[in-house]
C-alpha cells in the first residue's frame, strides 16, 4: 500500500493497487479512524480535482461518519 498525502489527526489517502483508501480521524470525547475504498466516481473526481477533493470528502466524512459506516472497509 502507498500513502498519497496526509494530514495529522485529519485524514490519510492510500492507494493500494487501482483501489484508493481514504482514512478520516472522526469523533469528539472519543478518536477513532474511519476507512473507506473510494467509489470509481470518486476516483475519477480525485484524480481530476486533486487533494482539495479528498480534503472536501474528509470534511464530509469527519462532519457525518454515519452517513459512511455502510462503506467501512478493514485495513
């Protein structure tokens, strides 16, 4: 696996093969990392838009991790 950016305690973006994993820290009295394999949709806006797009989804993520639970992938 090889890490493409990160940020401390925000987010790490990985890629493993043609996958891209993107893991958000998330909570407030308690840390914990969420980790999510980027659809092809989200692939395709990442690598035409940049780190500002994965920084904008690590926002989403970090503001609503429920919404994103259905998509946790183990790591």
């Amino acid at each position: 696996m090889k890490e493409i950016a990160q940020k401390y305690m925000f987010y790490t973006l990985s890629q493993d093969g043609d996958r891209y994993l993107l893991e958000v820290v998330c909570g407030t009295v308690g840390i914990y990392e969420l980790v999510i394999e980027l659809s092809a949709q989200e692939t395709a806006q990442f690598l035409e838009n940049g780190i500002p797009w994965i920084e904008a989804m690590a926002i989403a993520i970090r503001n609503r991790p429920g919404d994103y639970f259905a998509r946790r992938v183990r790591i």
